[in-house]
C-alpha cells in the first residue's frame, strides 16, 4: 500500500499579510519589459551615462585591494569610507552632517521602514502629500500605520492644508508619528516645495511638535531652469536638523542596483536606526557600499550627476512637449524642475477603468495616479517617468497615451 500523499499545508498567514500587496509600480514592471513597449511607468534612472569601464575597474579594485574585508561582515552603522562619502554627497546639497548621525541602509527604503517602526505604532497617522510615493504607502500600511494626505499644488505643501490635516488627525485622536514629504522633484507630483513654503513647514511642525521625515532622492538631479534656484531648495534638514530626519540614496545618481542608501539623524535616533537595521539585514552590503564609495572618491561623480540632469532635462522637454501635441484639450501636466517625472490630469469626463488596458494595447504602460494615494482616488491622473526611455520614445509614448484616451472619450 503507498503511503498517501503529503496534503500541502497553506501557511497560516498573519493578519499583517494582507497589508502588502503588489505595489502600482511594481505590477506593471513586467508589462514595461514585453517587446515593443514604451515604458513610462517605473522610476528607473539612466545608466546608459555611466563611464562602464569606470565602474568595471572600481568592482574590481574594491575586491583586489580590500580582499576578503569586502566580503566579509562589516560594522552595521556601515564602513567609515562610505559614510565620509555619504558626507560629502551631502555637502554638495549643502548639508553638514557629522558622522556620528549617519546610518547606511539598503537604499532609503529600508531607511524609511526602519523609521516607521521606530516611530509609528499601529494606528497612528503619518501625513504625507497627496499624492505622495508608493513605497512609502506599502511601507505605512504594512506597519499598519494610517495615512492623511496633505493638498499640494506646483510649489509643493500648502502650508494652511497641513495645518487643517494635523488638526482633523488630533481631533480623530489618532498620533501623529511623523510627516513624510518628498519636497524636491517630488514623486509622483514633480512639484518642489517654495522657499517660504519651507520655512513654514518646518517651523509648524516645529511648534507642533511633530517630526519630518525628508525624503530626498532627486535633490541634486535640478533642471537648472530660469528663475529656479539651489539656495531656494535648502533641504528641510539644513534649516532643522534636530527635527528633521534626511533620506539618502545613491539610486538616482549612481545606481538603484547596489542599494546603498542612507538616513541622516539626531545621534540618539540615529543609533535605534541602527539597531533596526541590524535586525532586519546586519548591515548594508558590504560590496555596494565600497562600489558606492569609490564612485564619490574615484570619479569625477558630479561630472557623472550633471550628465545625466542634462539627458533628464531633455527628456522632461521633449516628453512636454509631445504632451503638448498630442493630448486631448482638456488634459493638464504639472512642470516638473528636476527628478524623473510629471502627473497627467485627464481631461473631465475620461474614464478611468480601462484606460491602462487600452494604453497597454497601444504599446505605452504607466502608473495610475490612484497608486499614489492612501485611498486609492485621483483615478483620473497618470504617473509619467520621463527618466528613461530616450527622447523619440517619449514622444511616441506619448502619442500612444493620447491615443488611448481619446479611443475611451464618449
Ligand atoms: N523615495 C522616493 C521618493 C523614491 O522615488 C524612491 C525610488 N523610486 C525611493 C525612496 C527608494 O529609493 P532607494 O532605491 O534608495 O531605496
């Protein structure tokens, strides 16, 4: 007699479970790589500027000259060579941080989940802007924070919203744990938040005694357009920096593949960042931080960074004006000046549902706007990444997103 067969066993999944789901981006990943399509959905950063010789000779250099160290298990603040480096990336921000406020992570996502489960218990509230990124929304939900999403317009944060937010959150009598905003080149807006702006954030957070979190990822990619200056974006941190959590990350300048990132802390906040990190990875790899390093101490990296603006700068212009072409009367874009991408408003009356499929069938993929927001709204706006597909593609894209709209328009 054979034995019968092991039933397989479903595990019993922790209610947590349900909270992570596929994020917007990451579902439509697969679509952007079939043949034939133009992809101006995913974030990805323009690799084609790297010197690959350049890089090539710093893997290997880092594994010939540091031997087994590179591959070996490292401090987990993470190697002192590439938090000087991190230091001098803030520099060219204009930040001063010390070293002691430094915590290497594995790309700033896992700085912002390390955040949130220091800061945030079950049922709190983080604000955020609305719309604001996804990755930051899959972590908040996945640590069953809630979320209240604070009015933006082109000059970031409206000042009187988060005011009227962080009212209506207190008399819910939910906490607060923190603000998460992405003031520079936001994704998905675009938008960067005014100068005064600034000072008004970080002085009613301040007196509310709420933290900011600041994301800040595309800060250094900026278009350098008429009118827009480096002194008007100070990061929150510089004016802040005992009330101001500073996200790093060399995904947008070098590359997201080595996930290096890094959070920039007050000391006591910085070393429980650590002890998160030590329980979720030990440490950052040791092999990315060395790549991560070398690129700032090795290469001409600000030569490298101010390439590649210039090819995104292009790419917003062109992506612009084929929009301008192209699209139904009625449709509006936020102008982005700097990062990697734009929203779409469609015009009144565009319906939403099936609007992605029939844009998949004209060969372009994108994000829905409703993947930005904690409630799933704003159906009737798109997330468009210009840093990607080269200038002819944009256009095209474009073309074959007015296309798609216009195919659902009664
Ligand atoms: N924050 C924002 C606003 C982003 O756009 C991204 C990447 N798309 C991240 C964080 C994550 O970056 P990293 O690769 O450093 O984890």
């Amino acid at each position: 007699m054979t034995p019968d067969a092991p039933t397989p066993r479903r595990p019993t999944y922790a209610a947590r479970a349900e909270r992570f789901h596929p994020s917007g981006v990451r579902s439509v990943f697969d679509i952007a790589m079939q043949p034939g399509m133009i992809s101006l959905a995913g974030g990805s950063p323009d690799l084609a500027a790297l010197p690959r010789d350049v890089v090539a000779g710093l893997a290997v250099g880092v594994l010939r000259d540091r031997e087994v160290d590179a591959l070996q298990y490292q401090p987990a603040q993470g190697l002192a060579g590439t938090i000087e480096a991190i230091r001098e990336v803030m520099r060219a921000e204009g930040v001063e941080a010390g070293p002691e406020r430094i915590q290497v992570t594995a790309g700033s996502q896992m700085g912002l989940q390390a955040i949130t489960t220091l800061l945030a218990d079950p049922g709190d509230t983080v604000l955020a802007e609305a719309p604001t990124y996804v990755g930051a929304l899959s972590i908040f939900g996945g640590l069953e924070a809630e979320v209240a999403q604070v009015d933006i317009d082109e000059d970031g944060m409206i000042p009187a919203a988060l005011e009227e937010t962080i009212a209506r959150v207190r008399a819910s009598g939910s906490r607060i744990p923190f603000l998460y905003t992405v003031p520079t080149f936001g994704n998905p807006s675009g938008a960067t938040l005014g100068e005064e702006r600034r000072d008004a954030v970080v002085e009613i957070c301040r007196r509310e005694g709420i933290l900011i979190v600041e994301d800040n990822p595309y800060g250094m990619l900026a278009f350098d357009d008429a009118g827009d200056t480096r002194s008007a974006r100070t990061t929150l941190y510089a004016r802040d920096p005992e009330n101001v959590v500073y996200l790093g990350s060399f995904s947008k300048i070098f590359s997201p593949g080595v996930r290096v990132g890094w959070v920039a802390a007050p000391v006591e906040l910085r070393a429980r960042v650590q002890l998160v990190v030590e329980a979720m990875t030990i440490h950052a790899s040791v092999p990315g931080q060395l790549l991560a390093e070398r690129f700032v101490t090795q290469t001409d990296w600000r030569a490298h960074v101010r390439r590649s603006t210039a090819v995104y700068r292009d790419r917003r212009d062109a992506l612009m004006a084929a929009l301008e072409r192209h699209m139904p009367a009625g449709t509006t874009w936020t102008h982005p000046r700097g990062g990697f991408f734009t929203v779409v408003t469609l015009p009144d009356g565009t319906p939403s549902d099936g609007l992605l499929d029939a844009a998949i069938a004209a060969r372009v993929v994108y994000v829905p706007g409703s993947a930005f927001m904690a409630d799933g709204s704003r159906e009737d706006t798109v997330r468009l990444a210009f840093s990607f597909e080269p200038e002819e593609r944009l256009a095209e894209g474009a073309r074959r997103l007015a296309e798609a709209v216009r195919s659902l328009s009664p």
